[in-house]
C-alpha cells in the first residue's frame, strides 16, 4: 500500500469525501454518485484508484428492483489514513505510571510491552540477517523510518523518523519498550542509543556474538 498520510486536502478531494463516506458505511456506486453528485462512471473511476491503492474493496451485492449492484467499504489499512489519540493518550499513561512506579519498576513495564509486541510479530524464519530485516520491517510497521546500517563489522538499526517521537522529549524511557522488542525480534542483544533532541531519531547497536563485551554490557542493561 503506498504511503498516504491525512491531511486536509486529501480529504477535501474527492476521492477524500469517498472515503469519508464509506467510513460510515458501506455504499453502492449510485449511492455515492448520489450523495457527491457525481455520474456513477466518475465514482468507478474514484473507486478504481483507491482500490489500486488498498484503500477499498468490493464487499457483498446489494439486492433491489433493479440490477444487483456491489457495495464498496473501507479496507483495515484505510484506518491509517485518520488522525488517532496514540500521543496525548500514550502520553498521559507515561506520566501517570511516572508518578506511581519508580523509575527501575516502569524501565521493566515498558521492556515487558515490547516484548510483548514481538510476541505478536510474526518473524521468518532464518539466520541473523533474516531477523534483523524484520526487525526494521517492524519499526517501519508502528510508523517509523528505520534502515540497516553495517560499517566496520559493527550493525546498526538506525531510525530517521522516530514511530514515538511525540512522547520521547518528555519520556526518554520509552526508547527502553523499543530497545526490548527488537531485542526479541532479533534474538540477539540490543543496545539503544537514540538521539533524544529536537527531532528524535533511533539507534540501536545490535550485539553479535563473537563480541563478548559488548553482549555482556548489553544484558546488564
């Protein structure tokens, strides 16, 4: 599915306003041609394209007088197109847990999370490399921008745009859920080191087994 992010103009488009309309419910060609008075051969046409696009789908037959017509409703991927809560909420969590944890007791939830989230993963099969490339398939899936980085023997996932950048200024700890997740995904230490600053970008040093010291530094974490 290419990547459509919501902003107002999407939506004020037409195929903006199809989309808004199938999010209620699920509608007919005429339906839609109905209520954006449009011909049914403009509506198939906005259809088409955001079919293309894995945003709709063909869903049933609707039955009347006439000619049986189909119904058209939204994909699952098309929820990813209208704004969620995840930061405030999210955000709001982590400073109520911050108020009642000590900070070593809300570390090991936030750990506990991400390994809980890999648990949820479905990893293929295969050797280092193959884990490592879900392991950044994973991060790109929660909305980050990760890429594989190997230089001088030493591996990195590194991150450009950061799934959490909105809660990470006020709680850095949440790079901990991140850092035990791929750790889980990967099979192998993880180590994070994530730029923290205006714009927050991620990192994490992956731990390979002919090096002894930093898998033994990596695992006291």
């Amino acid at each position: 599915m290419p990547t459509i992010r919501w902003d107002r103009r999407f939506f004020a488009s037409t195929r903006g306003q199809v989309v808004t309309l199938l999010r209620r419910a699920s509608r007919t060609v005429e339906e839609l041609a109905q209520a954006l008075g449009l011909t049914d051969n403009a509506i198939r046409a906005h259809l088409a394209a955001l079919e293309r696009d894995g945003l709709v789908h063909q869903h049933g037959v609707r039955r009347g007088t006439g000619k049986p017509a189909y119904a058209y409703e939204l994909t699952p991927e098309a929820e990813r197109l209208f704004p969620k809560a995840y930061a405030p909420v999210l955000r709001q969590l982590l400073e109520v847990l911050a108020e009642r944890l000590a900070p070593e007791e809300l570390e090991s939830a936030l750990r506990t999370a991400g390994r809980r989230i890999a648990a949820g993963q479905s990893t293929p099969p295969g050797g280092l490399r193959t884990r490592l490339a879900a392991a950044v398939a994973v991060l790109n899936e929660l909305g980050g921008l990760a890429e594989l980085e190997e230089r001088d023997g030493a591996i990195v996932i590194r991150g450009y745009s950061c799934p959490l950048a909105d809660v990470v200024p006020g709680h850095p700890e949440v790079c901990k859920l991140a850092e035990a997740l791929l750790a889980e995904v990967v099979g192998a230490p993880i180590r994070e080191r994530c730029d923290r600053g205006e714009r927050p970008r991620c990192q994490f040093d992956v731990a390979l087994a002919d090096d002894p010291v930093q898998a033994m530094e990596t695992a006291a974490r």
